[in-house]
C-alpha cells in the first residue's frame, strides 16, 4: 500500500477550450472558402470600382469641347433662348430638363427625350450660355448625368454590360464584402503579432503575403465596410429588404410636392359654370427668377411640369460638401412658389443614405473623394491577390490545389457556434444572395468531407 508521499501526482483536468479557440479554425475556413469563391467577384468590382473613380477626370478631358465655352462672356443668354437653339438644333426631341452650372466656363446642358434612345438615357445639347451656340449633344446617362464613357464603366461596375441579371454579381460581391472585412479583422486580431498596421520584415513566402494582406487589411477595412454598406442600397434582392427597414425607420427621403391645386377639380372652386381660364405659362425665365428668389443657386436642375395640374420642379444638385440639395415647386401659371423642399429638414437617415451614396460615386469630396476610392479599390485587388498567393503556398504538393482549413474545430464550442449559426440565418433572410451561397458553401463542405470519409 502507498503512503500518501508515494501516490503517483493527480493528472491535471483539462482545460475546456476558449469560445475563440472554438471559432478561430470556423472563421479561418470561411475566410478560405469566401476568399477562393468570392474573391474572384470582388476582383472585378474592384477593378471596374478603380476605373469609374477615375472616369470623372477622365470624362472632363475626353469632353471638355462639349463642357465647356470657347470664351467666357460677361451676362448669360435668357434660358429660354438657350433651351430653344438646343430644341431647334435637334427637332426630333422634346424638352425634358435642363441643368445650368455655377462654373462661368461650364456649358449649359438641354437634356431631350428622344424616342430612337434606350430607356434611361437622354439626349444632352451642349449650348454656350453667353451665345447660345450649340457645341454638341452627347447620350447622358441616369440622375448623375454621366456622358458616354462614365455610362459604359458605370454599368460595367453595376452589371458587367449584362443588364438585369449581371447585378447578381455585384450583389453577391456586396454582400460578401463585409463579411470577408469582419472576418478578416477578427483572425487579423485573435493572434498575437509584432506589429498589426505594418507587415512584419523579414518574412518570407505565406508569412510574408500573410503580414501584407492583413496589413493593408486594417488600413482599408473601414472604407470597404462602407462600400459594402452603400453598394447593398442599389441591389435587386438585399436593395428590397433595405428599402423596407428604412420606410419602418422613416428613414426614406422625401419628394417635392409639384401638385398645384388645379386640374380637374379646379373647376368646381367657383360658383359660375364656366371655369376660368387657365394662366397663359410664365416661362423658364420667371420661373428661375422665382426658384432664385426663394434661395435656389448654385448648379440647378429645371425639370418642366408633367401636366395640367403640375409645377416646374427647381433643384440644386451640388452633392460636393458643403451640399446644396434643397428644391422648390414653381406655379407655371403664375411663378409663386408653391411648395419647398430643404435638405436640412430630411430625416437623419434620408441624410445618411444620401451621404454614403455620394460617398461610394466619388462625389462628395471632389478628386479627393475619387482618390481615396482608387486607392481602397488598389487595395482590395491587392488583398485579393496576396490572399490567393496564400492559398498556392498551402497547396499539398506541386500538383495540388490550396486546402481548406480543418473542419469540425467549431464543436468544441457547440454554444457560440449555434449562436453564430442564428444570426447567419437572420442575415442570410436580409442579404437573400449571401445566405444562398453560404448554404452551398456549406453542403459542398459536409459532402467534399463524406467523400473524404468514405
């Protein structure tokens, strides 16, 4: 019998894993799978994403004939007189709006509706201001008013030229955008390192790309957070449930009232049976005159009335900070103001959305804004690439494909994984094409280990 001197020493319990030791391989095995299977998605959105920030200066160069004046003169023509040499040089259109510049070199642009060009794009009449000579007329594209070029990487970015279906890529890129961000955060953080802002020296092979690809990570990751926020707001499947959480927020962006008060109805305000007669119109002049008097300036869109019964709409579209964004509804008949529209009185979030939208364009801080952008996008395509460089260094053998990180590490913390599980569900609900394709990731998963098994 052994005194107790003698008894061998109790084996110490095991330690229970950390929920982060449980969830560290689960992250790093989807960060592998988004990466290979989405990387090649946010690749052309990133590339697409880099040309179209920098078309804006670009677009200036290859038009600056049409944007701009031979000379500048002292007082600009009447706009009447400016819409008319735009209307009477191509006849086959009908004045839809016009939109004036607060640039004393910058052409006005008359924007026609013409019936041979496809749906949503105009026709835009370049016409000097001081001798309403007609410098040319170029397709414009959307509220932006892109030109040819713009337009072309524009929908390149949105649809690769394929139209309603190609929007499914950049959705899914989207959607997987953030996720791959927050991901790639949490990993970046969850280990100890020298340094997290700059990639380590003296590394080599997939250390090295490792250190870079986190680095350049961290410094990008609050910006493609944000891409990926506004970038969502135009999408097919994920736009629809936005739209819906904003109109429960309130959160919508209200629109100018252009009703009048007359129409139909109108008649029946007097006694006598005869209506009266209706206004002779006061014309684009005085009706400038009226949006200038109620604070409208800056570059200005003039959009005609749609009918009986309707106002002219004056808007400032100057999206550069400081904005200038407020609209107001002029009477054609009489040019009093009947209804105002200031940007300082939309909800919080009509803000926010018009912000980050105008953000992600390129627009709010000028070529700053257009820079910064670039330079996100050179960083995303240089991730993508280090992170693919990864996957070749782990490849088993010269013949092999990368291989995926362990699977089955999540069981270790059954708790944390079920909740995790739960939330992919209510955001796979919100964002339809992210939860689709982790569903395949998945399955592909669970079947390529049966395989394996078998």
């Amino acid at each position: 019998m052994l005194s107790e001197t003698e008894r061998p020493p109790t084996a110490a319990p095991t330690a229970a894993p950390s929920t982060w030791a449980g969830l560290r391989p689960l992250l790093l095995r989807l960060h592998f799978y988004a990466g290979i299977l989405i990387a090649p998605f946010l690749l052309v959105a990133a590339v697409s994403g880099l040309l179209y920030a920098g078309s804006y200066q670009i677009e200036r160069f290859v038009y600056a004939d049409q944007l701009t004046v031979s000379r500048v003169g002292g007082t600009a023509l009447p706009l009447s007189r400016q819409i008319e040499a735009a209307t009477a040089a191509h006849p086959d259109g009908t004045f839809a709006l016009v939109r004036t510049s607060d640039d004393p070199a910058a052409t006005t642009q008359v924007l026609l509706n013409v019936p041979t060009l496809d749906e949503g794009l105009k026709l835009a009449v370049f016409v000097d201001p001081y001798t309403a000579e007609v410098r040319g007329a170029l397709e414009s594209y959307g509220s932006s008013g892109a030109l040819p070029f713009r337009a072309w990487l524009s929908k390149l970015h949105a649809n690769l030229q394929l139209g309603e279906p190609g929007r499914i890529y950049s959705e899914l890129a989207a959607s997987w955008l953030w996720v791959v961000v927050l991901g790639g955060l949490a990993l970046w953080f969850g280990r100890r390192r020298k340094r997290y802002a700059r990639p380590e020296g003296g590394l080599t092979g997939r250390r090295r790309a490792l250190s870079w690809h986190g680095a350049i990570g961290l410094w990008a990751a609050v910006g493609l957070l944000g891409l990926s926020a506004t970038g969502l707001t135009w999408s097919t499947y994920a736009g629809e449930h936005i739209d819906g959480l904003r109109t429960s927020l309130s959160w919508t962006t209200p629109a100018l009232s252009t009703a009048t008060g007359g129409g139909d109805h109108s008649a029946h305000e007097g006694h006598a049976g005869t209506p009266a007669a209706p206004a002779a119109p006061v014309g684009v002049d005085r009706v400038m005159a009226a949006a200038t008097a109620a604070g409208i300036d800056g570059p200005v869109e003039l959009v005609p009335p749609k009918g009986a019964g309707s106002a002219y709409a004056v808007k400032e579209i100057d999206k550069q900070w400081p904005v200038r964004l407020d609209q107001v509804a002029v009477d054609p008949g009489t040019g009093a103001v009947t209804s105002e529209l200031r940007f300082a009185d939309h909800p919080l979030g009509a803000k926010l959305t018009r912000f980050g939208i105008d953000l992600h364009m390129g627009v709010t801080f000028g070529l700053a804004n257009q820079l910064a952008l670039i330079a996100l996008a050179a960083g995303l395509v240089a991730m993508t690439l280090l992170g693919y460089r990864m996957w070749w260094h782990r490849r088993p053998g010269p013949r092999a494909f990368g291989r995926p990180y362990p699977a089955g590490a999540w069981r270790q913390s059954p708790k944390a994984a079920a909740a995790l599980a739960g939330c992919a569900v209510a955001v796979g609900w919100f964002l339809p094409l992210l939860g689709i394709s982790l569903a395949a990731f998945l399955t592909v998963d669970v079947l390529l280990g049966l395989r394996k098994k078998s």
